[in-house]
C-alpha cells in the first residue's frame, strides 16, 4: 500500500476550500460534526444522504447552511401523507389558448433538495424520489426530463414517531449512499448553541471563514480530485471482503451468521470505496487508508444490512454487527 503522510503533502486549492467550508458550516451548526462531514462525503461521493436524529438535533438547519453555502437551487420539501407525486416531480398544464400542454416543473428540479421528514410520505411519492435519486432524471408521461447538475437529496428521518408513517423500503434505502446517524450534543456545545441563537436573535453578524459561495464548478473539480486519489488492491479487496461477507457470514462467525438476514449488495462495496476515498480526500490525504475505511464502514453499511428476528428479539443493532465483522475480517 502506498506510504504517505498528511504533512509531506501539500493541500490542493479544492482540499483548501472544502476544508474551509467545512469550518465555516462549524461555526453555524454546533455539536455535530460527524453529521457535517458526512454531508459533505456524499457531496464529494455523488450521491445521497439519510439523515436519522430526533427532532431539534439541527438536522434541517445543517442541511439548510450547506445548501446556502454551495452555488445552485436549494429546495424544501416537506414530506406529509397527503403528498402526491405530481407534487414534486410536476405536471402538463393544459393551456386552452393554444391547445397544448406545457410541463410544469416541480420542486426536484433544484440542485440540493431537503426531503423532510421523508418516512411521512406514501409509497408513490417515495417511488416518484427514487427515479430522481437513482436516474437523475424525471419521467412524466412519455417524456423524461433531466434534472439539473449537480443533484443532490438529503433526507431527514424522526426514528421516534413512527405510528401512521411509511417505513421505506429496502430498495429506496440502498440508493441512499450514507446513513448518518445524529445524537443530543454535550452540554458544552448545547451552551454554545444557546450563545449563537442569542446573537442570531440580537442581529449580531456571524463572521465565517467562508467570503462566498463554493461553485459547481469547485464541486465537479473536486470530485474529480477524490476519485484520483490512490486506493491499493490490498484495500481494495478488503472493501469488497467486508461487503461481500455480509452475505455469507456464517462461514466465518456462527453468531454473525445468525444475526444476518441480508447482507449488501455490490452498491455497498460501490458507495464504501467512494465514501473512503471522500473522507480521505477531506482530511487531506492523496491516498486512502485502512482508517478511512473504518471512518465511513457504519454509516455505509447501517442501512443496508436487515438484521435477522433472532438479532432484534437481543436488542442487537447493526453497528454492533459491523463492528463484529471488523474484527473477523483481517486488516492489510
């Protein structure tokens, strides 16, 4: 595996600027920076985020501070029962003056989407966000519409109220390349938090480390940058053993292999290598190592592993599965 370390190597301009914006989100949202960083992996990765905390842990405003920080359209998107999928793809209008029908663009059509609260909606609507999420792309009718780029969907989840909701289902949860789960902040964070709302409120202006918006163009360069980064055989085969004996585990650990009902498919072993090299990326490294993998393995895999009837009646969670298969599976 390659030998490098972080001070021999010279940050590039995008590590700079991403390292920045990072800071600058800091200052607004505070006590979750395993959130924050996992927004930007799956900015950086190209895909989506589910975000899983109870109500008033800043899920919505995080999400909100890098949307107003990054070039593009940020929309909203409150996700109720009563939603229907025309809501937020569109529809044709009929237009009777000329007799045709013009399509009418709904809220998807926006670079960073917030699907709040996304379990609320029914299972057509959930089905008309997964074209968009897995396809980049909208079909109304007989024409498909191509949806602004970059695209992003960063979903929050109330894991508590789950009476009269729609659990989505294992389809929809796998085009999700990461599940971040947020905790209640330490109290001397929550301090700091009742400082900051208290100079929100006296009109005090935030100095941030950030002077402008991040550009698209930032965005797809930096992209580029993270999937050049140098991933060794030796890891990379380790990526795939650690998604790849999900399936099968029982080989290796008795327990393990009764705890699994479904392991991950190749998307896992996709979305982990792509979140290691992000993280690495982020922490300013040209190369991915054993320790990024570790990093992002959990949020990676958390959703997309169904725990067997024998693991929920002992209260065992995914993370403690994953954390089991860490130790089986040799390290390079």
């Amino acid at each position: 595996m390659k030998q490098a370390n972080d001070a021999s190597v010279p940050l590039t301009p995008l590590q700079h600027e991403f390292q920045a914006l990072l800071a600058s989100l800091a200052q607004e949202v505070i006590g979750q920076s395993n959130l924050l960083e996992r927004m930007l992996i799956a900015l950086l990765a190209e895909g989506h985020l589910l975000v899983v905390g109870a109500p008033g842990l800043a899920k919505t405003t995080a999400v909100k501070a890098l949307a107003n920080r990054l070039e593009g359209d940020f929309h909203r998107i409150q996700f109720t029962p009563d939603l229907l999928p025309a809501d937020i793809t569109g529809t044709d209008i009929y237009r009777p003056e000329t007799g045709d029908f013009d399509f009418q663009k709904g809220p998807l059509f926006h670079n960073f989407i917030l699907a709040d609260e996304i379990n609320r909606a029914p299972a057509k609507v959930q089905s008309a966000l997964l074209e968009s999420m897995a396809e980049y792309q909208i079909t109304v009718g007989k024409t498909s519409y191509t949806l602004p780029h970059p695209f992003m969907v960063m979903a929050t989840q109330n894991p508590i109220e789950q009476e009269g909701t729609y659990p989505l289902p294992e389809a929809q949860l796998d085009r999700f390349l990461m599940e971040a789960n947020i905790s209640y902040p330490s109290v001397e964070d929550e301090q700091k938090v009742l400082a900051l709302i208290r100079q929100q409120r006296l009109g005090v202006e935030k100095v941030t480390t950030v002077a402008s918006q991040v550009s698209q163009e930032s965005v797809l360069a930096a992209r580029k940058e993270v999937f050049q980064l140098h991933l060794s055989d030796a890891l990379e085969k380790y990526i795939v053993d650690l998604v790849s004996t999900t399936r099968n585990p029982a080989h290796l650990d008795e327990q393990v292999g009764a705890w699994i009902r479904y392991g991950a498919s190749p998307r896992g072993s996709i979305a982990l290598e792509y979140c290691s090299r992000a993280h690495a990326w982020l922490k300013g490294r040209d190369y991915v190592s054993p320790e990024d993998i570790h990093a992002v393995v959990y949020d990676v895999l958390r959703h997309r592993l169904i725990l067997s009837y024998e693991a929920v009646a002992d209260s065992v969670t995914v993370d403690e599965v994953v954390s089991r298969l860490l130790t089986l599976i040799p390290m390079p």
